[in-house]
C-alpha cells in the first residue's frame, strides 16, 4: 500500500492560524510589507512638507524594515512573530497619526482596517483578542478628536465612527467562525469514510506515518492490523449490497467500541479495515485481536428477516520489528492476513512468533 503524497489535512488545519495556510499568509504578508512600505515612502515625504519631520523620518525607517521584512519572510521560520511585529507597529502607527494635531478626519478609517487585517492574517481567537484594544483605543481617540459631540453634528458623527466600527469587528468575527466552521466540515467529509464512519484510506494513511515519527521520537512501539471480512461477496451476492453495507457499518461499530482511545481504526477499502494499535507489546496485539475476531464470529446481524454471520481474518505487523516504515509494515500485515486466509480464515496471523508464558495456542502462521 502506498503512503499519501498529500499534506495531512487534518494537522494542515490544526496549524493553521486562519483561513489562509501558511504559505499563502506568507505571500499575502510579503504583499502588504511591500504595499506598507511603498505608502509610507510617500507619506514621509508628505509629513515633511507638511511639517513634520519626525513622523517623516520614522516613516522612512519603518519602510526600510518593511522592504527588509519583505525578503524576510520567504525563508523565515517565524512567520508568526514577524506578522504580530507588523501588526502592532501598523495599527499602534494608525493612532499615531490620529494623534497628531493636524490630523484629517479621514485617517480614522484605518480604525476600520484592524480587524479585517487581524483576522485574516491570525484567525478569530487571536485575531480578535489584538484588534479590539486597538480599536477602542482609536474610538477614544476619535472621541476627543471631535471635541463637539455635545452637539447633534458631533454625536452623529461619533455615532457612525462606532457603529462601523463594531459592526466590522462583528462581521469579521462571524464570518471567521462560520469559516472554520464550514473548514472543518469539508475537512472531516475528506477524511472520514461516509458508510462506516471511520477514517478513511488517507487518513489512516495519514495517522499511521504520524504514528510511527511519534514512536521514533518516544521510543514505543505499536502494531499495525490489516483485517479483512471473509466471504464477504458472498452476503452481497445474496443479500444484495445494502446488506454488505449493513455489515460494513455494524463491523464499523464493533472495532471502534472495542479500541481503546488511544488506537485507530479506518477503512481502507471493500471490506477491509486497518487497526494501529499503540504501545502493545506482540503477544498483547495477538489477544487482543484475537478476542475481536471471536467477537465477530459470534454476533448474528439482523438485516430484515435474515441473520447474517461472518467471520474475518487478521494479519499484524509490529513496529520496528517488521519494518521500520508504512509500506513496509503494510506488505507484512497483507501477508500474514492471507496466509490466514489460505489457512482456511477466521484467523489472527502475526507475522512472527510471539512468546507468551500461558498455554500455547496455534493459529495461521505458526504456533505461539
């Protein structure tokens, strides 16, 4: 079986800090360091002009560290702290020039782009938690900006400053969690296999290559279960297939109350199913398997009028004993599953001999 050359969908949306992945929020940051930095030069020599020279010298600086940051972050691995740096400096600089005692009404608009850069560039939680103090602080500022809000004009105008103010913080936020929201939908329809409910092909794909660079790390091991239904065309052949689906759900079901909740269960196809089983030692894996192969043969599933009894057959492969990578321990698992199968099915068959210190027990594949 063949490991996915797809990013792990799963672990791509818990890193991700908004709706953007991190190498799009990576170009879309190089963009407005670029943008920032192209407009503060023009705004610095404007303030100069205008009679500022201190806000215009600083304005050339924080360009030159834009235009710097924007090569930056091609390779740099703190994309995170380099986005919190703009961010802070961008919207602390946007109160600044409202501050400033020749101020034109018309930079209080940046107020209203907080949020949306906040958002899109950090997701909802922290998005929100950076944009609102600098908000209120600039609806502050606006406040005493008007200086006449005891009038009907001045209260108009503050009026229409908060209400879009708070509806833009409102707006991004809805949108953000409806977004995540809709994320994560799509992300669980693409992992998760619609009949049985279990992880689908490519996320147990996925969980198994995780599976094994956490016991690289750790130093544990765990087990890899290839199980296959025996004769299952035969229930489709004379049951039809919404029987072999039922049967399908109900062995769905039964791996995944029997599994403890640190082991994984998905299905990898047809009527077969894959089980990692983590931190178990051979002998562990063989009884435990063994029981849930007895479990099976003894349920009965009503389907209509009809008791349908099926049996499966079970191949392990331990990590790193038999193999050290997923292909690998996929190739020994398919083989000790068939060579049970050809020893007559119904059978757990490991890959090896497992010693045990209770009575011996023989199955497809040797004695243990």
């Amino acid at each position: 079986m063949n490991t996915p050359k797809h990013p792990d969908l799963g672990a791509a949306l818990e890193h991700s800090r908004s709706g953007l992945r991190d190498n799009h929020r990576r170009t879309l940051a190089r963009l407005l360091f670029f943008v920032t930095g192209s407009a503060l030069v023009v705004f610095a020599v404007l303030q100069f002009f205008n009679g500022f020279p201190w806000v215009s010298a600083i304005e050339l600086l924080a360009s030159g560290l834009l235009f710097f940051g924007a090569q930056r972050l091609k390779t740099t691995p703190h994309l995170q702290q380099w986005i919190y740096a703009y961010l802070v400096a961008i919207f602390s600089f946007f109160i600044v020039i409202m501050l400033l005692p020749d101020a034109s009404i018309a930079a209080f608009v940046w107020v209203l782009m907080m949020p949306v850069l906040a958002y899109l560039l950090l997701g909802k939680c922290e998005g929100m938690i950076l944009s609102v103090p600098f908000m209120v602080v600039g609806l502050v500022v606006y406040y005493f900006f008007l200086e006449t809000v005891g009038t009907a004009h001045g209260m108009i105008d503050l009026l229409n400053m908060v209400l879009c103010g708070v509806l833009m913080q409102v707006f991004m936020h809805m949108y953000e969690e409806r977004r995540e929201e809709a994320e994560q939908r799509l992300v669980d329809m693409a992992q998760t296999d619609a009949l049985t409910g279990l992880a689908n092909r490519a996320n147990f794909q996925s969980t198994l290559a995780r599976t094994i660079a956490e016991c690289e790390r750790n130093g544990s091991g765990f087990a890899l279960v290839v199980m296959d239904i025996d004769h299952f065309k035969l229930v489709n052949d004379t049951l039809g297939h919404d029987a072999g689906d039922h049967v399908l759900r109900n062995i769905g079901q039964c791996l995944s109350e029997r599994l403890r909740t640190t082991d994984s269960v998905g299905r990898l196809g047809g009527e077969e199913f894959g089980l990692i089983l983590r931190d178990v030692k051979p002998a562990d894996a063989f009884e435990l398997m063994d029981e849930l192969r007895e479990r099976i043969a003894g349920r009965e599933l009503r389907y209509g009028e009809a008791g349908i009894r099926v049996t499966a057959s079970f191949g392990i492969a331990q990590w790193p004993d038999h193999g050290q990578d997923a292909e690998t321990l996929f190739c020994v698992a398919d083989r000790c599953l068939y060579t049970g199968k050809r020893a007559g099915r119904n059978r757990v068959a490991p890959a090896g001999p497992i010693h045990r210190d209770r009575s011996e027990k023989t199955v497809a594949g040797g004695t243990v």
